[in-house]
C-alpha cells in the first residue's frame, strides 16, 4: 500500500468517526447509477432499465450532485448503473470523485475493461473495482449472455495485469442453483486461485414484480445454505468479504423468520439484528437523478436536480420512518449498517483486513 494512499484512507477513517458524533445525518457512501445504458440484459438484474424513461443526468448535472454530497459529509462513491464504463464521461467523474479524496468503487460487468483500461488512465485512480461474476461459465452465461463469462475472466486479468484492486461479487438468481451448479462455490475457487476476495449476495426480488417474487423462493431459501458453506470456505482461509459474525446471522435468519423484509409493526428483528442504515447513513441515486435507500425501494424518491440533493435526502428519511422497515436479508447492508452503529469492532478489523487484501492482492 502506498503512503498516499494510508494517508488517504486514515482521513477517511477520521472523518468517518466524526461523522458519527454528530447529530444530523448524512449518506457517508452512495452509489450512483451514471448511465441507464447497459451492453447486457441479465435476467436476474434489478436495474429495470428500459423502465427508467426519464433523460440520464448530464455530465454537469452529475459532477455538481458529487460536489454537493462531498460538501455535505460523503466519503465513499460507488458508480454503477446500468454498465458504468459505457458512459463516455466515466474518466471524469473518476476524476472529481479522486480530487475531493472520496473512496470511489466501480461496479462492473467486466466484459469492456481491457478495452476501457486502454483508454481512460482514471481507471488506474480506482480504490477498487468490484466485478460481477455470477457461478461458472455455463451458469454465467445463461444468466448474463453467450460468451459473457470469457470476457468478464479476461476483464479480471486486465485489472490484474495493470495493479487495479479488484473484488469479484457474485449475485444469486432465480435459477442459480439448477443443475447442480453452486455458485459459490465456483466463486471460491476462483478466488483462491487468483488470491481475489469475494462475496455473495442473495437475489433481492425485483420491485417492479411481485415483492414475493415467487420465482426466486428457491434461491432465496437456499442462501442459509450458501452462507453455512462459506463459513466452513471461510475457516480454511478464502477470501470471503462478509465478516464470519454476519454470514452467521445469514445462518439464522431463517430460524425467526421466512420473509424477505421485516417491517415495525408486524414483524420482530432477530436478536442482535441492529436497524438498517439505508437510506439513513448510506443511498442510491438512479441515473436519472432518483435518490432511494436500497434496491427493494429502487427508483423511488425524488429528484436530486429537481428538488435538491439535501430535500430528496429529507424526504428519503421521512419515506423509512413511514414504511417502519426494520431490516431485509441482505448481508452487505447488514455489516454497513453493523459497522455504521458501531455495533462490533470485529466488523472495523474484517473491513480493514478487506482494504489491505483489495490493495495487496497478487499479480499473475
Ligand atoms: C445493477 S448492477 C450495475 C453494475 C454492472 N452493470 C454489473 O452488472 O455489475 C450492480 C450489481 O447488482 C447486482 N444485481 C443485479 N440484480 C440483482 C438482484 N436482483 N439482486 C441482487 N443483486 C443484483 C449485479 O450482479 C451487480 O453486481
Ligand atoms: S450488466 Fe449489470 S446493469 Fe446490465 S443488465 Fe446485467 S446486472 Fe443489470
């Protein structure tokens, strides 16, 4: 790790714990969709995209909204969309996110980043670049497209080859498991092998379908499994992000309950469960400028250019208290909102260990 960069992320951490001594609140990390554009069509994507009518934010539009949430306590940016290195500006929101010495992450679907890395040198100010990858070739390929496996694997080496910190994520989907794939498990295996660390997230039923989404109970049933099988990967060494305390609670959640959200006023935390930060100390912004909490609330909110970033962040706060929802099974959201109550210092020690294994993973 590099001087700048202890430097850099030991301001971050400072501003981080005084963040939270204030009383106001404020999104500390969002992730920003920069384009509704996409080169795929994933089955399992939440991302409704041809659903989002409204006009992308322009370049300026963008670049102010970081302004504004930098000025206002934002430490993290994440960029996603749609498929963020289609957006041709990509370079300099890169840019801006560096020069205010934010953490910026991009999410991708790996297939353009050896042609991208050619190109846009920003890429090489990335803290980290999170590349979805979904099971083994033949289960990637039916949920993402022909062919899609190869390029993302070959997208993988380039930031290998070039010293970009790189994590893969993989998300289950409704058929994950079908024929005997485990995803997961060709997950872990791919991370041993490149010494790359990991996660998996369960399928979140998309909000415009049924919230039950009865398509995906199978793969959401079969994450208790998912999680008892990284702990066992996790004790013999794999890189696995998720602290071991969370992907315990991943266990156990099917113990109290077999739903996917649990609101207030029905329904009781698991204990040791703490209430969901979303929305609250973390965010989304659509492409088009929509600010919402989390993905089972995506694209609902107001509009970060047409009634300000700090209103729809109001509003955003407002809409959680009236939902009363407590907590959803998704384990990422978990250990941010653990982390953000500083409810475990366990939690700070995996997320430190997850930086210094982002930025020390081994070439080939
Ligand atoms: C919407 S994508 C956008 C970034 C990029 N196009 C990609 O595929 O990585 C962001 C992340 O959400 C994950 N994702 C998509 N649909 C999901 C769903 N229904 N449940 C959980 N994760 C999902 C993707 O696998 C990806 O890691
Ligand atoms: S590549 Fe990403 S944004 Fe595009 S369809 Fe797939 S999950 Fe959705």
């Amino acid at each position: 790790m590099t001087l700048k960069r202890v430097v850099q992320y030991s301001r971050i951490g400072t501003k981080l714990m005084m963040s939270r001594t204030k009383k106001e609140t404020w999104p500390i990390s969002v992730s920003f969709h920069v384009t509704k554009k996409c080169n795929l069509k994933c089955k399992h994507c939440y991302a409704v995209l041809d659903t989002i009518k409204e006009p992308e934010l322009t370049i300026e539009q963008i670049l102010s909204v970081i302004d504004e949430l930098y000025n206002h306590g934002t430490l993290s940016i994440r960029l996603l969309g749609g498929e963020p290195l289609v957006r041709k500006e990509l370079p300099e929101i890169i840019k801006k996110v560096k020069s205010k010495g934010m953490f910026c992450e991009l999410v991708t679907n790996g297939t353009l980043l050896r042609k991208r890395i050619g190109q846009w040198p920003e890429l090489k100010k990335l803290d980290s670049v999170c590349v979805s990858l979904d099971g083994d070739k033949i289960l990637h390929d039916s949920i993402r497209g022909k062919g899609t496996f190869n390029r993302t694997i070959d997208g993988m080496y380039a930031l290998i080859e070039t010293g970009i910190p790189v994590r893969l994520h993989g998300a289950l989907a409704a058929d994950s498991f079908a024929d005997n794939h485990e995803p997961h498990k060709s997950l872990a295996q791919l991370s041993a092998k490149y010494r790359i660390p990991f996660n998996i997230a369960t399928y979140c039923p998309n909000p415009f379908k049924n919230s039950d989404d009865n398509a995906n109970r199978e793969s959401f049933k079969m994450s208790s499994q998912v999680y008892r099988d990284l702990l066992e990967l996790k004790k013999k060494g794999v890189m696995i992000t998720t602290t071991k305390h969370i992907l315990e609670k991943g266990v156990d959640w099917f113990n109290y309950t077999d739903k996917y959200i649990l609101y207030g006023h029905t329904d009781n935390l698991p204990p040791g469960h703490k209430l969901c930060q979303a929305g609250i100390t973390n965010c989304f912004i659509n492409s088009d400028g929509g600010m919402y909490s989390c993905i089972p609330r995506w694209a609902k909110g107001l509009n970060v250019i047409h009634d300000g970033v700090k209103e729809s962040y109001e509003y955003m706060i407002k809409m959680r208290k009236i939902d009363n929802c407590l907590l959803c099974y998704n384990l990422a959201q978990w250990e941010y909102s653990s982390f953000f109550n500083f409810a475990d210092p366990r939690l700070l020690f995996n997320m430190s260990k997850n930086i210094f294994r982002l930025l020390h993973h081994k070439r080939h």
